[in-house]
C-alpha cells in the first residue's frame, strides 16, 4: 500500500469544495485514475474517477461546478490490517484497480494499486511450498482438510502464502503436496488466478518425504531449479521480506540461509543463581527474567546444487541438509526475519492467529 504520506498519494486529496477542473488536475498529476474527496480531518467522503468525470460533463456540467455531487460517497474500501490479500480480494471482484485503505474512523491511510499488490518487480526466483503434511497436531481439524487450507481471517493459510510470494514479485511456485493434496490443486489451478504460475511435486500421502525430501523431487521437475531456491513451510502466517532474504542470500556467498526469529519466553518465577564453585551458596535472583532465542522460522534459501544431496524417496529433514553443510565447513547464513511470523503447528497457535481466546 501506497501510505497517504506519499507525495504521489497526498496529491490525489481533495476537498468538498473543489472543482470538477481540480479533480481533473489531480487524476491527471497522480496518473492513478482517481482522486480521493476527504474532509478537514482526512475521513474519506468519496473517491473521483476520470469515469465520474466524463459522466458528469456528458451530463452538461461545466468545469468549474464542485465535484462532489459527481463523486462516489460509497467508495470500495478495505480496513487497517486487512493488507493486500483483501484489497486484491476487492480489486478482482469489483473490477477495479485501486482501493483505499481507511481506519476504523474512516480516515484515509492510504491507497493500494492493484499493479504494485501483485507485484512491481518480478524476482527471478523459484518458490518452493511444503503443503503435503497430516498436520497430526491439530487433531481433528485436519481430518477432512490439509492443515495449510485452514483458513485464518476468511482465507486459507497457503493462499495468504502465495498471495504473499506474489504480492512480493515471485511468479514461479511450486506446491509440494500430500494429503488431501487434491484440494490444494483444486483451489490453485494453474496459478492463473494468483497471478503467478504454479506447478506441483506429488508425495505419496502414506509415505511423506518430510521437510526436505520433496526438495529431490525438484531435479525431475521441468526446468529444473538453477538459480536460489526459495523454501519455506507451507502452514506460516508471515509477512516477512522475500527480496530482502533472497538478496542477504546472494550477497553473503552463503550455500543456504536459515530464516530465523527470536522466540521469547517469561520466566513467571524467580530464577535462582548459584555461585560458580557449585556450593549451595546463591550469588544471585533474577525476579520472572526473560529469555530469548534465535529459532528456525522455516523458511530457506538453498542453492540448487544441494538438491543432488537430498536422499530419494525417503523421508529428509531440511535441517539435515544445514547439517551437511557444516559438516563440509560451508558457510550457513541466519537472516533475522523482519515481519510478522506465526507458526500454525497447534490448536492454540491456530486459535492466536484468529484472534480466538
């Protein structure tokens, strides 16, 4: 989203008083095909269209007559915290190629474009999605769905990936899919409607080839990967910067970068200290202290030729692969994320990210 504080943004702003001249002069400056009518204290009245316009001098009013009348008062809107995946939701079923952003007082925060939410600079990169787990974890939830088609906020976990991926300029994805993998594939397709292309790697539903195993299946597919592969767990909700890892990744020579966020926990007790000649003796009490870590946040960049390390057709964890790579001496990178990142693997996660008690 483009904030209201954008320069090419501010100069959409109109006033109730202004003119249907104004409101040409500012579609035509902002080159958005709209303007935005909002009051003294920035609450969105209505948007203007060069579509209103030209109705309304069709209709035999003149350029100096207010533009208000013209506007539309009840303008497609989507709320703070909604992001891109509702505006695209919006954009594709209006029809239209621009939503504004209001709070919940109705002011203006900002405008999402539809070119800029799917992406204004395509990355050369491969995303790979692991989506073929039973997702055990969660009981029955996952009886009749796979885990990443839970839906979190009105929307499946995986869409809210791909529209992510895509949203951040990746047009190549691939699904690797196991149980009740046919519901994935239903709902993608091709990718057509995502505005990417997406492909699929099959696993056996009673033979999963856990996180890194689906990875070999990569070598077969066509064309297989050449550049750095991105791979992350198809069950996050994150926003986290995908050109910034791929770039981090690039830039450090590293043969695979581990994204990796702090995990904290609260002590809710005293934490007690003894002195470091293991007598009985305290040296100190650090009162409900909290601890924090570096954790995996499952989500990679791999370099292609890694994938010929990968076992066939059994099951691999990813993390054995950074193992191997330390155990050759090559270089591991951490790359801290810097967005949101949940992690859906149980009930209570699942209810957090739904806001649920």
């Amino acid at each position: 989203m483009r904030s209201v504080t954008d320069r090419r943004i501010a100069s959409l702003l109109l006033r109730p008083g202004a003119s249907i001249r104004e409101a040409m002069e500012r579609i035509d400056e902002g080159a958005f095909e709209i303007a935005l009518l909002v009051d003294d204290e920035r609450r969105l009245l209505g948007t203007v269209s060069d579509g209103d316009v030209r109705r309304a001098l069709l209709g035999g009013a003149s350029m100096d007559d207010p533009v208000e009348p013209h506007a539309s008062h009840r303008p497609v809107t989507v709320r703070t915290g909604g992001g891109r995946a509702a505006a695209l939701d919006l954009m594709r079923a209006r029809t239209i190629s621009q939503v504004p952003e209001v709070d919940d007082d109705g002011r203006l925060l900002g405008l999402h474009l539809l070119h800029e939410v799917i992406g204004a600079r395509e990355l050369g990169a491969v995303a790979l999605v692991l989506a073929g787990g039973r997702g055990t974890r969660l009981g029955s939830l996952t009886d009749e769905r796979p885990k990443p088609m839970l839906e979190v906020a009105g929307r499946p976990i995986l869409e809210r990936i791909v529209l992510h991926l895509v949203g951040s300029g990746v047009r190549r994805i691939v699904l690797s899919i196991g149980y009740l993998g046919e519901q994935i594939e239903q709902h993608f397709g091709d990718g057509t409607a995502f505005g990417c292309h997406i492909t699929y790697l099959r696993e056996d539903p009673s033979r999963p080839l856990g996180t890194g195993g689906p990875l070999r299946l990569l070598l077969d597919h066509d064309p297989p990967p050449t550049e750095p592969l991105l791979v992350m767990n198809g069950d996050l909700v994150t926003s986290f910067s995908v050109g910034d890892i791929l770039d981090a990744h690039r830039d450090s020579g590293a043969r695979m970068t581990i994204g990796v966020r702090e995990y904290v926990h609260d002590v809710p007790f005293g934490v007690v200290r003894f002195a470091k000649d293991r007598s009985a003796t305290i040296a100190a009490i650090d009162e409900k202290p909290t601890w924090s870590w570096p954790v995996n946040a499952g989500i990679y960049v791999i370099e292609p030729a890694l994938l010929e390390r990968i076992p066939a057709g059994r099951p691999y964890p990813i993390t054995d692969l950074a193992h191997d790579c330390l155990g050759r001496g090559e270089r591991l990178q951490g790359w801290r994320l810097d967005g949101d990142w949940q992690d859906i693997g149980r009930p209570s996660e699942l209810a957090a990210a739904r806001g649920e008690p």
